[in-house]
C-alpha cells in the first residue's frame, strides 16, 4: 500500500526521487506550457448528437450573411414606402416662391443691417455724414457753375437723366431683366432683376422717409442752403437727399457689378453721371443732396447683392440644425442614424 502510494506521488510530481519534497517540483510546473498540442483534444472531444448543434457552418453562413441580407431588404422596403409618400416641394420645385422669399429676405436684412454693425460699419456712417457736412460748403459755388451752363447739348443731357432717374425708369429696369429671364429661361437676367428690385426698394425708401423728415429747401427756393422745414408737404422742403441719384446710382451699382466688360460699366456710370448734371442743371437739388442720395444706394445695394450671393445656395428661413433620421442595418439588427 505504502509503495502504492509512492508511485502515485511520482507520478504527480514529475517521476523524481522518492525523498525530495513536493516544492522543489513546483517551478516545473509552473513553466511547463499549457495544451502545447491542441489537435489531440480536438479528436478527442465530440459534440453530443444534438440536432441544432451537428453542423454550425449553416449557423455561420445565417447570421453571417443571410441575416444582413434581410435586415438590408427590409430597410430598403421600408424607404421606398417612405419615399413613395408625398411630402411638401422644396424651393427650387417652386421658384417663384423661391424668389419672393429670397427679395424679401435680402430687403429684411439690408433694412436691419445696422443692428448687426461693427465699429468699422459706423465709422463709415460717420465718414458719410461728415463728408456730406463739408461738400455742403460748395453747395452754392457749384450751383453758381451749372447756372452758366446752357445749350441744346446740356438740354438733352437734363431730358436723359430727368427721365433715368424716376421711379418709372427702376420699375422698368426690374420688370425687363426679370420677366425677360423667366420668358427665355435665362437665369442671369431673372437674377439681376430680383437683386435691381430689392435695392430700389430698401434705398427709395430710407431717403424716401428722409426727405420727408429732413425737410431740407431745394435751391430753387432762393432762401440758401441752410433752409429746412422738417415733415413739410411740400415739394420745395424735399431737397435731402436726391431720389433721382438714389434710382440712378443703384442701377449703375447693380448693373456694374453684373457685367464683366469694361465698356459697359463705364456705360451705366456715365448714365447715372447724366442724372447727376440733370438735377444740377435744373437747379432741383444741391450737390450734397446728390452726395448723399448716392450714399444711400451704395450702402443698400452692396448689402442686397452680398445678402442675395448668400441666399441664393443657403436657406435664411430654414431652421438651423435640422437633423436628418435614417433607418439603416446593422449586426444586431436596425440602427437610427441622424445627419445633421
């Protein structure tokens, strides 16, 4: 019994001497790898005959690649119903809308620019203001030159620029580039009448309402320059600023920046320039009615062209931020995905 055991206790310990301790053998084992041959056991162990678990490369193949194939045809059944649905027509499937909303947007957002003014935006203002204040001294000696101005040539140049300068003359301007762009599908001509269009209208009436406001005697009065009699009804006390050079120098200013010829932007200056002697030949207005009126189109018609670049591709009603939900497959199954 006794060497019974003794063999069994070799066999435990590595086959060592009778005598050594069990500790000794201890790092043997320890650095002896583990399952170093793995093939015999893996002939050794057997699956039970269980039925589901006999072959587990069809278990493989379903989830590995019949279950994505399903869950990608029920995805794609489930957008096509969601496709098919009717939804509202966006922008362009609607460009008169379009349109509208792009001059309404450009008009809103050149009236409140001064709301979004930095410090440069009112130095400018200032600048204009104070410029205006100093040209005003040559108001009187500049009237005194184009009243020794006279001819058939200077009569013909007042009649143009009379004429270029009038209300009647803005809404043909934006009648015929915009209508003329949706009758021939032209889309640069349907531009340049919205951008015309929202600059006459923000500019007419900022100097509208100061004409009014201002009440400024005009220099066929004879009581000089300094003559004001604010929110008077009379034509005479609606000298400041110019509407004529306010419709005159937006066109130039639109127009000049829409054609790329040189020819043609010294054409559409020259014709503000004949609005320009016109009101001074007629003796309707002072220079710096003029200086001023000019301001106000300038001011108004870069914004409304930089606003109506921008809107033209960005959508200024449209919610920022909107996410986009997707329903797309995944290894568990479906998975909601948001674009933003």
């Amino acid at each position: 019994m006794g060497a019974l055991l003794l063999t069994a206790l070799s066999v435990e310990t590595g086959a060592g001497s009778p005598g050594a301790p069990v500790s000794q053998h201890k790092p043997a084992l320890q650095n002896r790898p583990v399952l170093q041959d793995t093939s015999g056991l893996q002939d050794r162990v057997r699956l039970p005959d269980t039925p589901g678990l006999q072959d587990t490369t069809g278990l493989q193949d379903t989830h590995g690649m019949q279950g994505p194939r399903k869950l990608q045809d029920k995805t794609d059944a489930l957008n096509a119903t969601s496709s098919s649905s009717p939804t509202a027509p966006s922008r362009q499937e609607r460009p008169l809308l379009n349109d509208f909303l792009r001059f309404a947007d450009a008009s809103l957002y050149t009236w409140s620019g001064p709301l979004r003014w930095d410090g440069r935006d009112w130095i400018k203002l200032g600048g204009t203001i104070a410029g205006t204040t100093l040209l005003a001294l040559a108001d009187q000696p500049v009237r005194d030159f184009w009243h020794q101005r006279s001819g058939p040539g200077w009569e013909a140049v007042e009649t143009a620029g009379f004429h270029y300068g009038k209300p009647y003359a803005a809404f043909a301007l934006t009648g015929g580039f915009y209508l003329s762009g949706i009758i021939f599908k032209n889309e640069w001509a349907r531009e340049t009448g919205l951008i015309l269009g929202s600059a006459f209208l923000t500019s007419a009436a900022i100097q509208t309402i100061m004409k009014t406001a201002v009440g400024r005697a005009r220099p066929g009065t004879n009581i000089g320059n300094g003559a004001f009699k604010p929110f008077s009804d009379l034509p005479d006390y609606h000298s400041f600023p110019s509407g004529h050079m306010q419709v005159a120098l937006a066109t130039a200013l639109v127009l000049g920046r829409r054609v790329e010829h040189p020819v043609l932007k010294v054409f559409f200056y020259a014709a503000a320039g004949s609005t320009f002697i016109s009101r001074m030949h007629s003796d309707a207005h002072w220079i710096s009615d003029l200086a001023f009126g000019g301001a106000i189109s300038w001011f108004c018609a870069d914004a409304v062209i930089r606003r109506m670049e921008y809107n033209k591709s960005n959508d200024p009603f449209r919610k920022k931020q909107r996410i986009s939900w997707q329903l797309a497959p995944s290894v568990s199954g479906f998975a909601l995905k948001g674009t933003f």
